[in-house]
C-alpha cells in the first residue's frame, strides 16, 4: 500500500477517534459544534487526524441526525433514545459512512465501528454495533452490490 494511502487510512482513523468523543460531548454538554470543535483542537494528538475528514463528519452528523436514526431505529432492540450516547455515536457513523463515503469498502467501515465500540464502548457494545451496522449495510442501495 502507498505511503500516501496508508497516511490517509491512518489519519481518518485518527478523525473517527476524535469524532466520537466530540458527539458524545456534543449529546451529553450539549456544547455548540464551535465548543466541541475546539475542546478536540486542543489535544495535542488533534494535529495526527485529517481535521477536513473531522469537521466534515461532525457537521453533517449532527445536521443528519434524523435522518441517520430513522435508518438506524428498524434494527435496534431498543428506542432510538435509549441507545448509549457512546453507541449512538458510532452509530451514526457507520451509517453515515456507508451512505456517504463509498470509496470506504462497508467492511472497513463496520469493523472502524467495531473497533471504536471496544475503545469506548461498554463491554458487548461491539458486538451491538457490529449486529445493527450489518443489517444496514444491507438496506443500503449503493453498497448492495458489494455484499455478497
């Protein structure tokens, strides 16, 4: 794999890191996106994220958050508003990255998911968002080509 590609790939994770704890702060503080923003800048290990990749998810996230619900609230066991901040979270972007960033194969992008549930997640939660992200890779047009 390219350098090139491999620092892309690294620094989108790096922007995930930091994406779910702005949401989460964004859920729980209900800080302004310019608060939550700049709460991130300020640590040190900011500077290794792609911050356009950053930015770009937290606004549209947040401005889609209803949209990402009703696509998500078919799949859970739960009502929407009883899902773990931390789990809303990352489920929101699972989702919004299966619709809106198709150069990201839906395995990457659920295993991402998986891999920050175990981060910050409760113990099993990785296992919840792996289940509901799964079944909504399926549903999703533009990605049903690619699951076999």
């Amino acid at each position: 794999m390219p350098v090139s590609k491999r620092k892309l790939i690294a620094s989108r994770k790096s922007a995930r890191f930091f994406l779910i704890q702005a949401l989460y702060e964004w859920q729980i503080a209900q800080s302004s996106l310019a608060e939550v923003s700049a709460n991130v800048a300020e640590n040190g290990k900011f500077a290794e994220a792609n911050s356009e990749y950053f930015h770009e998810l937290l606004q549209n996230i947040t401005q889609n958050r209803a949209a990402l619900d009703d696509v998500i609230s078919p799949f859970l066991d739960r009502e929407i508003d009883q899902v773990d901040p931390v789990e809303h979270a990352i489920l929101w972007l699972g989702v919004y990255e299966l619709q809106s960033q198709l150069d990201i194969p839906y395995k990457s992008v659920i295993n991402e998911a998986v891999e920050l549930a175990k981060q910050f997640g409760a113990e099993g939660s990785h296992r919840y968002v792996n289940g509901v992200l799964d079944k909504v890779a399926k549903t999703v047009p533009f990605r049903q080509t690619e699951i076999k």
